[in-house]
C-alpha cells in the first residue's frame, strides 16, 4: 500500500505582514496541495503566539475547505482541554454539513499555548485529566442520536466526523489505541518519544468500529533547495523561529540567513537540532532518501509535512517537489 502524504499548516506570519495575509496565502497553498492529490490539509490550534494565526481553528477549516475540493481538511489539532465536547461537535457537525466527508477532527489534550493564556481559556483546570472521557462524549454526540437521548449536537448528530487522537507521549499512543482510532504523533516538534509510542499503539491497539488495524500518521517538517546548502539556508527561517520559541519571543518569519549569522549559543543551536531530529532537510534525493528510510524501519501510513519557509513561492514549489517523491517513495 503507497503511503499518503498530507500538510498541517499553522497560518504562519511573516514580519510586519498581518493574518489575513497568512489566510491570503493558505488558500493558495491548499489550493495547490489539493490540485497535486495530496490527502489532507489540517489547522494547528495555538493562542497567544505572534506569529501564528490559527487561534480559531474550525473558522479557517471551513475557509479552506470552501476553497478547495478534494482535500480532506481537519484539525491538527483541536485541544481538547479549551473547548466543550458540544461545542466541538456542534462546530465540526457545522462543517460537515457544509463540506460533506471531507472533514477530520483531530484531538490532542495539551492546550496549545503558554499557562497564563491556558488559564484564560480553560474551562477547569482538570479539563486535561477527563480528555479521555471527553473524546468518547463527542464520538457519541456525532453517531446517530437515539430517540431517548437527551442531549444531542444539532448539527452534528449522525455526520460521524472521523476522530483522529494527536500527540506527542505514550499516554496518547496508548488512547488511541484502547478506543481504536487513528493516531497522529506530533514528531515536526517532539521526535523524541515517536518509536516508543509507535510501538505502543500498534502493540495495544483494539480494532474498533471505526478502524479495523492501526493507521499511524507522522508529522514531520521538510525544507528543500535544489542543492542541500541551499535547502539549509532556507531551513533558517525555522531555526530562528524555534529559537525564539525557546526565548519566549514573537514567532514571525523571519527571511533566511546564512547559518552563521543566526543569533544563538551553543546550547540553543543543540535544542534547536533536538527538536528538528525528524526534519528532512536537502535536496530531492536527499529528502526522498530520509522518507524511505522512515518508511522502511517504521512502515508510516502517511506522512504530515510542515513546510516552515519564508518565500511563498518556494513553499508551493515544495509541494510540486514532494508530490513527484511520493511516486518513487515504495
């Protein structure tokens, strides 16, 4: 079986530009990723981050979804712990209304963002500790509802959203595979824990009525160049992005620079590699080299790209470079 390849895109903003000229640009860039046959496009949700603009993450769902056609468009990931399960349901029972089957719905129990804005928007501060209760009230609330059944998601109700579980620790792997669910592992941020959680859901996993046998999706970024110095000049505009990430400072992007002239010290540049341990990074060769091997050692289902780069058109030239991977990729 080929494996499938998708995008998650944060709405990510470029220095002394504004969101909607992210949004302006994540139209294109769906549009482009939906005219190459890739399988989805998912919203990240995070708050209180300059330089992200995907705080209202269904909104841009449907944004996107209106502006393509075959894409499955979803949450990468919606975070559990800010948002009522009815609310959740209602809103991607909206979308899926309006889209059809093209929607997914991923989970994940971190609240996306920093404690005094997690506090802002918590519901309770044990909201984290009843997800996995949670994720189960929304499976039940987009089934068809029965006669007796008092509380129900209008819309919502029968549309049967597929449930992605998102993460980046065991406790995730193991979730979804107790409830039977595909599972997305967050290795573009957190590569350290993705074989041992690997090994866990596929070792525990409990076929369900909504997967009969594991389905494992790995986040990853990619940064090409037509050589590999060129590719890591580009992959500059993310180092200085993770770095500032790690000094709590706005997330712009920034423009590339020669690797030398990035402002970080030893201790940083090391933090920065241990967070990119997964990324691909090179030229095409290169990049297809580093997706077999993953594939071989760890037969990934499908592979979720994020492509952090300054130049837009390079962003889209990426996804023509990919799509012509995927059909040597075995």
């Amino acid at each position: 079986m080929s494996v499938e390849f998708s995008l998650l895109e944060l709405a990510s903003v470029r220095i002394n530009e504004t969101p909607c000229d992210s949004f302006t640009h994540a139209v294109a860039y769906a549009k482009a990723a939906d005219a190459l046959g890739f399988k989805r496009f998912w919203l990240a949700e995070h708050h209180n981050m300059q330089g992200i603009a995907s705080s209202a993450t269904a909104v841009l769902i449907g944004h996107i979804a209106g502006n393509t056609q075959q894409l499955r468009v979803g949450s990468g990931g919606i975070m559990l712990p800010n948002h009522s399960p009815l609310i959740v349901a209602e809103q991607f029972g909206t979308l899926a209304s309006l889209y059809g089957d093209r929607i997914d719905l991923g989970l994940g129990r971190a609240p996306g963002t920093d404690p005094v804005t997690s506090r802002a928007l918590k519901r309770d501060d044990t909201a984290a500790e009843n997800f996995a209760q949670e994720v189960q009230v929304i499976q039940q609330l987009l089934q068809p509802s029965s006669p007796q059944q008092r509380l129900r998601a209008v819309p919502g109700e029968g549309t049967q959203v597929p449930i992605w579980i998102l993460g980046s620790s065991l406790y995730s792997a193991g979730l979804a595979a107790q409830l039977g669910l595909p599972y997305s592992f967050a290795g573009h941020f957190a590569p350290a824990y993705m074989r041992a959680a690997l090994k866990r859901y596929r070792a525990e996993f409990r076929p369900s009525a909504y997967l009969d046998k594991p389905y494992f999706m790995l986040g990853l970024p990619v940064i090409w160049g037509e050589t590999n110095e060129r590719a890591m000049f580009n992959a500059s505009t993310g180092f200085q992005r993770i770095v500032a990430l790690f000094r709590g400072e706005p997330m712009w992007l920034r423009p590339p620079v020669d690797i030398a002239q990035i402002d970080w010290s030893a201790g940083e540049k090391n933090n920065v590699e241990e967070f990119l341990a997964l990324a691909q990074i090179g030229d095409e060769l290169q990049i297809l080299d580093g997706l077999q091997q993953l594939r071989d050692e760890l037969a990934i289902d499908e592979f979720m790209f994020t492509i952090d780069v300054y130049d837009r058109d390079l962003r889209i030239k990426t996804l023509s470079t990919l799509a012509r991977l995927k059909e040597h990729l075995r």
